[in-house]
C-alpha cells in the first residue's frame, strides 16, 4: 500500500490521528484476523480511544457485521 502524504493529512484532519499512528495500525491489521469477532471488536475500541469517539455496541456489532461479511468498501480514498 502506497499512500501519499495527502492522503495522511486528510485522515488527520479527520481524525487528529497523525501517520505513525496510523502505520502502526495498518500493520496491527495486517498482522490480525479481521474475521475473528473479538480481534475485530478490539481493534474497533482501540480506534475509538485513537480518535475519542465513543462507539456504541450497536455500531460496533453493524461494524463486525460489515468486515466479516465482506460489505465493506474496497476503495478506501472515497471514503475520506
């Protein structure tokens, strides 16, 4: 994955998450099974203390839901 610095200082408007950060992340998931529910719920809280977003457990089960049956965006540019 080859992301310019554009793309980093949109999702750190976005997010107040600056690029380690979010480096740091993107090899946690590479190295984890996002179809493992509790691997993902982990990662799912770990993102909402990074950016201090509360994530209900409504949310949360919608989110598991979306990545464990493949439903979620492939082009992740469109999404910021």
């Amino acid at each position: 994955m080859n992301f310019s610095d554009n793309f980093f200082n949109k999702v750190e408007k976005k997010t107040n998450v600056g690029k380690a950060k979010i480096l740091e992340l993107a090899q946690k998931l590479q190295q984890s099974d996002l179809k493992n529910e509790n691997t993902l719920r982990e990662i799912i809280q770990e993102l909402g203390q990074m950016t201090g977003k509360n994530v209900s457990k409504e949310k949360e089960d919608k989110i598991v839901s979306a990545v464990v049956n493949d439903k979620v965006p492939k082009d992740f540019n469109g999404l910021i």
